[in-house]
C-alpha cells in the first residue's frame, strides 16, 4: 500500500482538499515553465487488462505492479519475449464469495506473478503462492539482510535484468514500518536490492539481498528511496537512442520530487561507480541529488520515445484522479509541463487512485499500457466488504504521428 508516506491520515481532511492544497503549495521549477514539449496522443480504458486482474480465487488484489521482461528486452510490441515477471507488494489471497473475502483470506506483504506472452489472456497469467511451515500464504521475500529489524518487512520497487551480470534480475525492495493503525501510518527507513540468479524460480531460495545507500536525505527536498522506476538505456534492453546507462528513479519529499542516479550495467553491484544528477552534472555525492521535476508518484515510469524524447508517467501528486505525462528531452529532463492524460473514474465512488506507470513491454507499437492501484481511506474495513477495490486498473496511451 505504498501510496503516500507519512503525509495522509485516515478520516483527518477529504481527499479533494488535499489535493486542492498540494496542487496550491507545489513549486514549479524554471524548467518546467519554459520546455512544453507538443506531442499528440489519444487515450481509452483497456478493460481487457483491467478484467485480467478481476479474480474470485487465490490472488484477488494488490498493489505495486511492476513487470519485467525476462529477456532483459524492453521495448513495445517485444514478441521475442516469452515470459514477465510482476512484482506487487501488499497482496491479498483467499477466495471471494458474493464479492466479500472470506474468513480465510490473508494478506501478505509481497508476491509476484509470471505472464506468458504479451497479451491479457487469463490462463496466461500464473500467480505465485509462497506458504509458510504451517501452509499458510507468506511474503515471498522477506528482510533477512544487516539492516533488517524485528518488525519491517518489504514492498517491491522496480527491477530489470541485466544482461551484463549473467542475467541477473535485480529489484528494490524497501524496508517499511508500521507507525500505527491506519493505512497510512508507515515509514520506509531503509532500501535494499534484491538479486535473483538467471532462471531461478519461485521461492527464489538463493536470491541475494544487498545493502544499498540508497536511502536519502536531500537539503530542501526530504527524504525517500530511488526505486520507483527503471530505465535501462541500453542496446540489448531495445532502447532506440542507447547511452548504455541504467537509470533509477526516486520520489523524495512532500513535494514528490524526482530524483535520478545511473550507473553502468557492469558496474550494477559496485554502489562506487554510481552517480547522482545534481542538475546540472554527475556527481560523486547522493546528498547533493537534486530535483528533476516535483508533483510526481512513489511508483513510476520514464520509456524511451523513437524519436529520442522520453515519457514520464505517474499519477500527479501522488495521490489523485489524474494521471499525468511529461515528456523530456533526456532521461534527466528538461520535462515538459504535465499533461493530464486521464481522469480516473474509480475517484467517483470513493476509491482513491495511485501510482500510476507505464508497462513498455507490454505495449503495442507506438502504444503505452499504464496501470494504477486504487485503494480506500478506509481500507481495512471496505477490504472485508469489497475484495475488489484494491487491484491494479489500466489505460492505453496511443501517440499519433
């Protein structure tokens, strides 16, 4: 339920007031003003996508969908891939009767799923079950590194596989705390990176966790974890203006900022060779990270675009009905002002809409397929009255030439 830490608490002020304050209090930096990027684009449901995560039985909700092409190609309409991996974080099993969970039905902390091909076919998407000694539904990873502690588990961050360290699949995973009761109330002081060996399978028993630095703390921004999208800007990922650089994004502070650091893919595991852009180069020093653009979403995407531009997805401010769109001219900006691509509609009955990102693999040509959670304020009592409002739902962006 990696939304909005620490910012939101349940039942304190209506969610249109929020948003309405946030979108007053936000800062625009010089950039965004002047580079508004034109382009063209349509936008529809795709609720063949959505209907694929509509499920009665086993798997029935979830956040923090992230895909990954096993391949380590990610690019549209990618046919040579066989199989992706999706990471959710908080996740719900059971079975669902007259649209209520029921009394057996639990929630864990992490999963994931593997999708054969590239197309919303039921019987192609294979969700994963890890049991504990007592074969009850577990987290399938847990915090078992030097900065684990007794009571944090994680949620899953973006991953990719490099094809550089023997197709290893890397993916962040962030140690988070309860703070208390509601569905708010968490910290995530700590991220690491989970490292699977090429071809290893579920439960992933000799998966590595590495200790990062990850976790920073940026003067006049705040702090917050990178993370929250990859791109791999690379020949052998399909990017079409490759630099040969791996770049990893995080949303920091309450003003959502976005942040970026890159690193060689050879040199993924070597934390001494990453660099962190401080607006204006690559610098030695995550502290001096500075912002990209603000207003963006703890879950993310920034695709490459064939005409050498990039596209930035994520829902505006974190939490609200819009989806938004920005388009830069590197992976490092400068952005385009935001374009509302889309109003999400599931704000009108009350459920509250999130972290929105682009699944490239999973796009047609000159199409991108986007996912966002929904989630209520009141989620602990409306998850046992409805077992459907905590899924991903998705969108299609077409871009007309």
């Amino acid at each position: 339920m990696r939304v909005w830490t620490n910012t939101i608490r349940k039942n304190r002020i209506g969610l249109l007031f929020i948003i309405g304050l946030l979108s007053t209090c936000l800062p625009r930096s010089k950039e965004m003003v002047k580079t508004d990027l034109k382009i063209s684009y349509t936008v529809k449901a795709a609720p063949e996508w959505t209907q694929l995560f509509y499920r009665n039985e086993g798997w029935f909700g979830g956040d923090g969908i992230f895909s990954i092409p096993l391949t380590g190609v990610d690019r549209e309409g990618n046919l040579g891939n066989d199989s992706t991996l999706i990471f959710f974080s908080d996740t719900y099993f059971g079975r669902v009767m007259e649209n209520k969970p029921d009394k057996n039905s639990i929630m864990v902390n992490n999963s994931v799923a593997y999708l054969k091909g590239n197309h919303p076919i039921a019987d192609s998407l294979e969700f994963y079950i890890h049991r504990d000694t007592k074969g009850d539904p577990s987290s399938l990873f847990i915090p078992n590194n030097e900065n684990a502690s007794d009571n944090d588990f994680f949620w899953l961050g973006d991953g990719f596989v490099n094809k550089e360290l023997s197709n290893t699949l890397y993916a962040f995973a962030y140690h988070v705390e309860r703070t208390g009761e509601n569905v708010f109330d968490f910290v995530e002081p700590n991220v690491s990176i989970i490292a699977i060996n090429n071809r290893s399978i579920p439960p992933y028993v000799d998966h590595r966790q590495l200790t990062t630095p990850f976790h920073v703390k940026i003067k006049d921004l705040g702090e917050g974890n990178l993370g929250a999208g990859i791109l791999v800007n690379t020949t052998w990922a399909g990017a079409p203006n490759p630099d040969g650089h791996i770049y990893v994004y995080g949303c920091i502070g309450q003003t959502k900022s976005l942040v970026v650091a890159r690193v060689k893919p050879k040199d993924f595991e070597d934390f001494k060779e990453w660099r962190y852009w401080n607006g204006n180069k690559w610098d030695l020093r995550p502290e001096n990270l500075n912002e990209i653009v603000n207003g963006a979403s703890n879950e993310l995407s920034v695709t490459p675009l064939s005409d050498g531009r990039f596209v930035l997805i994520f829902q505006v401010l974190g939490l609200s009905d819009k989806v938004g769109m920005r388009i830069g001219t590197s992976p490092v900006g400068p952005f385009s002002e935001i374009h509302e691509i889309y109003q999400t509609p599931e704000m009108e009955s009350g459920l509250w809409c999130y972290n929105a990102k682009a699944h490239f693999n999973l796009s047609q040509p000159d199409e991108l397929l986007i996912s966002y959670n929904t989630i209520t304020p009141n989620f602990w009592i409306d998850i046992k009255e409805d077992a459907h409002i905590y899924r991903p739902r998705f969108i299609k962006l077409k871009f007309d030439h």
